[in-house]
C-alpha cells in the first residue's frame, strides 16, 4: 500500500475510522502531532537498515504511515523470509516475533510495544506439552501459531487461523491434540464433521481474551436491528458465533471475503477492532456496525515506541532464542509452509 505523505493525507483516511472506542476518533490536530514522529522513523529506518513489519490489530497509523508489511500471521510469517535489512522492528507481539527471528536468525528482532505477551502464547508451557505427549504418545500435536518458540519447539506441526482445517485435514495421523486454543479446535472439530473428515481431536483449554467475549446470542438482536447484515468472525470466536456467521476465517481471508460481497450489505466484523478500523478507511462507504474489542498487547505498540526503538535499539526488547530450541521450532514452521503448499 501506498504510505501517507501528509498530516492532511492521514487525517483524510483516519476520519472514516470510528469501531466506538474515544481512542479511534482522530482529530486532524492529533494527525498533524503524529507527522513529525511519522518523519523521523521513516528517515531512522534508512539509517538503521530496518524494516518494520506490522500486525492488522495494531493502530491504524502505524500501519498507514511506516509499516513495510502488514496483514496476518501467516503473510507476515512469509514477509519475515524476505526481508533483507538488518533489523526487523516488529510492531506485533511476542510469539510473531520469535517466528520472525527463527525464519531469520541472523536479524536483530526488535518488538516496540512494552506488553509483549498473548492470553493464547501465554496459556501453555513447554513443560505442559511435554507431559501431554506423555499422556497422548499416539498424538500428532499442532500448535496454533500464537504459541511460544519452546512450545513449537514440542510440535509437530504449527497452523494458522487460514491453513489450520487444510493441514489438520491432510495429517495422515488421525489423531490430533490441537493446543492452545479450545475455542478455534471446537470450531476447527465443527467444520471436520461437517466436512466428513474423520479425526480424533484432543484440546487444551487456552483462548484468546478478545475473541472469547463476543457473546453468541447477541448476534440474532444484531440481524434483526440490521436487514441483511453479514456476519464475519474470527475462528477465535465461540462455535456458536461461527454457526451464525455467513463467514469464518483469518484477518485475510475476512478482507478477501468482504471485497467480494455486496457493498450495501451492513457488516458485524467479529474481530479485534484493528481490523475494523482498516476497513473502514479501505471501504469508507461501506456500513460497519458495534464491536470494539481491543487487544491490549497489540494496541501497546505506538508510533512513539517505534521511534524509541529506532533511536535506541540496543534499548529494545530484543528477540533472543536458544539454538536448539530455534531449530526445533523451525521445523515445526516448515511443516505448516509444507504442508499449507500441498
Ligand atoms: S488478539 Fe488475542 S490472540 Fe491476538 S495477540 Fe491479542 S490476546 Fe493474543
């Protein structure tokens, strides 16, 4: 995407931006402060050989004005293999930036925003997985990408919230133990049954706090309030959201999915509000209705904190990973690309 050159350029696109939290109502003021910040990062980025990779669910303007790449887990997965500077600040969270860092050892990874964690990364250890390959030796075990290095480390193989039903679907074990998202396998269980594959799926019991408070019964109130309303979640989302959504899929595939539906057709976008906001600067015209869940670790990168980590990145919160553990973990992302290739 082309970046913004001006504060009146910004503003222009961030007006249309309003998911119903004070934090997204940009002021031409606000875009005119951010300017200068915008400038100084995109002239430090040259200086350092850096690049900066940022996640949809992180602020608009970052992804407007100094993102290099941007989109989901698996597209940035991929970008982090061809980046070619030195330095990857990565505007995201912890576990994307060890993904980065072990498709790409030699790179400085650096992640800006002060809370680097997840509810989903954080809620297995590899400990945990060890004993569970204990209990389950029979088990192919696939981790869901937001998961941490020494996790993956004990994987066979990792999916994303786009590959997971594809790979899952062509593992030759039938017998799967799906971590750390109980949430996203009953749905990935729905949608195998649905599709008569026949697996034995065994779950954990993690899921992403954002996600998980989209309440299913409201979405009949919503439909009723709003003739025509399509219905687009996360996997992340309680099954009994995704059984009423017209579509279930990655932060990708939703964008894909709404460039080729009506445009007069009302929208409940099911996701965390970073995605609202950049279809509502992408699709001005189009009707986004409720829902502002915002992810506290993502929304911790800031404009202000990639600029610190530019000037100071012996200062930054620095990826570091055990060899033996990187290795581990790579060969558990290869399988996901190899398998996501079939
Ligand atoms: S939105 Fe959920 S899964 Fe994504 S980083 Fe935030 S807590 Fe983790």
């Amino acid at each position: 995407m082309k970046k913004i050159e001006s504060p009146a350029e910004l503003f222009e696109k961030l007006q249309s931006v309003k998911p119903g939290s004070v934090l997204c109502n940009y002021s031409m003021e606000q875009c005119e402060k951010m300017f200068p910040i915008v400038e100084e990062i995109n002239a430090l980025k040259k200086e350092r050989n850096a690049v900066i990779l940022a996640h949809s669910y992180v602020a608009p303007e970052i992804i407007l004005t100094v993102a290099d790449y941007d989109g989901d887990s698996f597209k940035l997965s991929q970008d982090a293999t061809k980046v070619k500077e030195d330095t990857i600040v990565f505007a995201a969270v912890r576990f994307m930036g060890e993904t980065a860092k072990i498709l790409n050892p030699t790179k400085n990874v650096l992640i800006p925003g002060p809370l680097t964690g997840c509810s989903l990364a954080d809620s297995i250890t590899s400990e945990e997985v060890k004993a569970l390959r204990k209990k389950f030796p029979e088990h192919s075990f696939v981790c869901y990408i937001n998961t941490t290095a020494d996790v993956k480390a004990e994987c066979d193989v990792c999916v994303t919230s786009s590959n997971v039903m594809k790979i899952v679907a062509n593992l030759e074990n039938d017998k799967i133990l799906f971590l750390p998202d109980r949430l996203m396998g009953a749905n990935l269980k729905n949608e195998l049954k649905e599709k008569n594959v026949d697996k034995e799926i065994v779950l954990t019991s993690g899921c992403c706090y954002v996600h998980e408070q989209y309440d299913p019964d409201l979405i009949q109130f919503f439909r009723k309030q709003n003739p025509g309303l399509l219905v687009v979640s996360h996997p992340e989302c309680h099954p009994g959201i995704a059984l009423q959504s017209d579509f279930v899929g990655s932060t990708g595939q939703m964008v894909e999915f709404l460039q080729k539906t009506n445009k007069e057709a009302p929208v409940l976008l099911l996701t965390e509000c970073g995605l609202n906001a950049r279809m509502q600067y992408e699709m001005p015209d189009r009707q986004f209705i409720g829902s502002c869940s915002m992810c506290k670790y993502m929304k911790s990168n800031s404009l202000e904190n990639i600029l610190e980590t530019l000037r100071h990145p012996e200062k930054a919160h620095s990826i570091e990973l055990d060899d033996c553990v990187a290795q581990k973990a790579k060969k558990c992302i290869d399988a996901m690309f190899e398998y996501a290739a079939r």
